[in-house]
C-alpha cells in the first residue's frame, strides 16, 4: 500500500484525536501542529509505527511570529521515510516567555546539534538537552539574532557610503 498525506492523517487523528490539528499540504507537502508537550509522543509514533516508519530527521528549525501572542515561536521538524521516500512537516508552538520544548535527541541523535542552533538563534530551551548551548554565536551574546525584535536598516540613513555595500555609484 502506498502510503499518502491522507494515511498519515488518519493514522495521526486516530492515535491523536483533536490535539493533532492544522493539517495542510503546501507544495504537496504534509504539516500539522500539535501542543508542545506532546511532541516527543507524536515523534515518537511517526518514528515507531510499522507503516508510517519516519525515522530520519531531516532538520529542525523556528519561526518567530512576533505578532502571535503566546505562540510567538514555532519549532518545525521535518521528517522523511526513506522506505516510502515520504516527507511531511510537524510544529509545535510555544510563548516566547517560556519557550520550553522537550528535546527529540533520545529519539534521533541527530537532534543534537539542531536544536543547539535553534537555540542559539531563537531561544527555544530544549528541556533534557545534554548540552544546550550556543554553537555558532559568541557565549557572550545576549540576545537571539533571528527572533524579529530589532528595526530593519533606516534607508534614510546619511552617514553610511552606499558605494561600498553595492548599492549605487559608478560601475566598474
């Protein structure tokens, strides 16, 4: 049986009934939400399931939605079955106060230094980590570079020389 976005949804609404929710299939490619703190036990029935069998961890990463009180930061996984050559999409969401999520690295070793990352540019804390800190950015840094809190370039700027980042002037 091949399987489809509409298997996996079943599979996912009969395991989970309504706490797994917001299915779509942008590009063709499945996404649903679920609340934090079940994302270990829906990871864990995608990797265990005799059909479902998505036990490669292609990446994880997060969004800032500053404008979504409470659910400002949403961790994406993607995951793949390489058997049925199948990806699909699954986020959580979690309040930028406290953004705790329960880490996946039990689950895939892989998860390790992706969520160090995504720690270290949004601020996810990855609750059981073994070693949750920062990977590329300087210990010293005190804020997370990718969340949207800081001002884009004033383009009225005077004092910068667009001449030396590209933009205007003579061409060469």
């Amino acid at each position: 049986m091949t399987l489809t976005n509409e298997r996996i949804q079943q599979k996912l609404t009969e395991k989970f009934g309504e706490s797994v929710s917001g299915f779509n299939e942008p590009f063709g490619l499945l996404s649903f939400e679920a609340p934090k703190e079940m994302n270990l036990k829906v990871l864990q029935f995608l990797f265990d399931d005799a059909e479902l069998k998505f036990q490669f961890l292609t990446d994880i990463c997060a969004v800032h939605y500053p404008d979504d009180k409470g659910r400002e930061l949403a961790v994406v996984y993607h995951l793949h079955n390489l058997v049925n050559n199948v990806r699909l999409r699954f986020k959580v969401f979690t309040d930028i106060q406290k953004p705790d999520v329960f880490t996946a690295t039990q689950l895939f070793s892989s998860a390790n230094w992706m969520e160090r990352e995504t720690y270290d540019f949004y601020g996810v804390n990855f609750v059981g980590h073994p070693n949750l800190k920062r990977i590329l950015n300087v210990d010293e840094m005190d804020y997370f570079p990718l969340r949207k809190e800081f001002p884009l370039e004033d383009q009225t700027r005077i004092d910068k020389d667009d001449e030396m980042f590209g933009r205007g002037g003579s061409v060469i």
